[in-house]
C-alpha cells in the first residue's frame, strides 16, 4: 500500500484505522478499541498531540507531513489472513504462542511454519476475543495494536515487515 489518503475528523475507512494504528503504537491512542476506523474526536485529539509532540502543525489533518512521520517509526503493517505466508506470518504465529500461554488461554500452539491457514485464523480469533479486538481472524490495524504485555510493546511493534 502507497502513503494512506488524508484523512481528518468525520472520516472513515481503512486510512483512518491505520493512523489510529500508528496512534496506539506511539502512546497516543490506548489499544484496540480505540482502531475503529471512525475519525472522531479521540482520534483527533491523539494526532493533535503527536503533531504537537513533534514540532508540527497541530492541526489534526493526517496528511504527507504526519503519514511521513508515521512512516519514518514504522512501514504500514500488512493485513494478514487466510492463504498469507512467509516470515512475518512465522513472527505473528510466535508472538500469538507467546502471548496465549501468558493470557493463559485456552491454547494449542500454532506451528510457527508461516503459513496462515485454518489453525492460525482459529488461534488469532481467540486473541482478538481477548483482547477487545473484532472477532474476524484477520491480523490487521486492530489486531496489530493488541498489547503483548511488555514494556508497552505491541504485537505490531514486534514484528517485522
């Protein structure tokens, strides 16, 4: 995915979830709730003190200047879902192992072979479920703000992509 649309208070849609994202990452935001893709007042009073933070305009318009910052801490996270693989799938289904046994959650552990099918759409449902994420199996915006419970870390902050 290029640089996310401009987006501002009264937007919505998936340039949204991923500055809530990037919100959450950064301290801005608290956690997955907060990654609706509905650009309201919350999500504008994070970009306005992000923007404040680092000596921008403050005006609560994500646009190039904050998408480059954004960018600059972090590549956009991919969406993950059934049929995805590779090494950042093998990194997700280790850190979902990881923090299953630390929620202590009803969990058979994911062979962190990095594919994505039944067995680890099954196992990030359950994740999700815990962690007031939407239910839907897939690793996106919400699921990757989902905290894993050391030293602020999130499972997109754990990750590389």
């Amino acid at each position: 995915m290029a640089t996310p649309d401009t987006v501002q208070q009264g937007d919505s849609g998936e340039a949204v979830s991923y500055a809530q994202c990037y919100l959450v990452f950064l301290g801005y935001l608290g956690g997955p709730p907060d990654v609706d893709g509905i650009f309201g007042p919350n999500t504008d009073d994070g970009v306005k003190k992000y923007q404040a933070a680092e000596g921008i305009d403050a005006d609560g318009i994500v646009g190039p200047v904050t998408w480059g910052r954004f960018l600059a801490f972090r590549k956009l996270p991919p969406i993950l879902g059934g049929g995805s693989s590779g090494d950042v799938v093998r990194q997700v289904q280790r850190a979902l192992n990881h923090l299953a046994h630390d929620e202590s959650l009803p969990w058979t552990d994911l062979a962190e072979d990095g594919d994505f099918g039944p067995l680890t759409e099954a196992g990030v449902r359950i994740i999700q479920g815990a962690n007031q994420c939407d239910v839907d199996g897939v690793v996106g915006p919400q699921t990757w703000t989902i905290s894993l419970h050391a030293a602020g870390q999130r499972l997109g902050t754990v990750v590389t992509f």
